[in-house]
C-alpha cells in the first residue's frame, strides 16, 4: 500500500486473511481492491465476510462508510440500517 502497488496490496492481504482471519485485515483487503480499482472485488469481499460473519460490526461500519465516501448509497443505506437496527442509540450511526 505504501509503495502504491493496491492490487498487489490486495492479494497479499488476500493471503494473510488466509492465513489469520481478521476483521482488521479484511478492511486492508477492502482499502487495497478499493484503492487499485476493483471496487466490485473489494466490495464483494466484504460482503462475503458479512455473510460468514453478521455480528461484525467493525466491518459492517467500515462498509457503511467506504461505500457513503465512495458514492455507493444504496450499500451504505442497508449496512447503516443494519447497524441501526442492531445498535438503536448509536449516534454515530444514527447520523
């Protein structure tokens, strides 16, 4: 990532969640894909975690808000409803 080479980026943090699976490394899969132009990979790799892992919240949340920043509104609406519904007194959430 430092070096600016994202799809490289993303395939290694493609390994290392194979070898360790891990929220915060998921998110660096995510940013990477995101970053090289892939936003269709980065997303569905998202997804997919969520799908294996539904209470994760940290990701739903870095989910909501990459897709907000990126335009992607009717992601960000359903990962935001998803939270809300999980976290009703959340202000960040509910904002």
């Amino acid at each position: 990532m430092a070096e600016k080479q994202y799809a490289a980026a993303g395939k290694a943090y493609d390994a290392a969640l194979g070898v360790a699976r891990s929220s915060g490394v998921l998110m660096k899969v995510h940013a990477a894909y995101s970053a090289a132009g892939q936003a269709a990979q980065a997303d569905s790799r998202a997804l997919q975690w969520l799908k294996q892992s539904p209470e994760d919240r940290a990701v739903r949340l870095y989910l909501a808000d990459a897709s907000l920043k990126s335009g992607n509104y009717k992601q960000a609406i359903d990962q935001y409803e998803q939270l809300r519904s999980a976290l009703p007194d959340n202000v960040l959430i509910l904002n």
